[in-house]
C-alpha cells in the first residue's frame, strides 16, 4: 500500500511540475520556474526513496532534499514579492 501511494505522489508531483512549466514557457517567469524545480526534486526523491525500499525516512539526506524543495518554493515567493531592482542604475 506504501508503494501504491508513493506513486501517487510521484505522479502528482510530475503531472504539477509539467503545469508549472508551461506557464513558464508562456510567460518566462521565474516563479512558475522554480516551482516545477520543487515538485520534479520532490518526484525524484520519492522514486528513489520507493526504489531503495528504504523506509525510515527520518535520515538526515531526506530532510535536506526536502528542505531544499521547499526552499525553492519559499525563494520563488520572496523573488517575486520583493521590490524589484532599478535598471536605470538609479
């Protein structure tokens, strides 16, 4: 049953990164862009874990592959929120 979920997640997480994508083919913003990074990492590390049959995920590459998908996500917020640099030099 662990591995029926487990590829579940992998295919949310592929089939959200491709939506992802193709707003950033539409408009080039990095946002969407770094978005699709965090949920194709998350994909990734959640085949890999289900193909090591590794089930204690309390190691510390876990947390760190996590921590930096979601550090992706959290980035594309603050870039995008943050007031954009004057190009004039100004």
């Amino acid at each position: 049953m662990s591995n029926l979920i487990s590829g579940a997640i992998v295919m949310a997480s592929f089939v959200i990164a491709l939506f992802f994508l193709r707003f950033w083919r539409s408009s080039r913003d990095r946002f969407f862009l770094y978005f699709a990074l965090s949920f194709g990492i998350e994909g990734v590390h959640r085949i890999v874990s289900a193909l090591t049959f590794d089930e204690a995920e309390d190691t510390p590459l876990h947390y760190l592959v996590r921590l930096l998908a979601y550090g992706l996500i959290l980035w594309a917020i603050l870039e995008k929120n943050l007031p954009a640099r004057r190009r004039d030099g100004k």
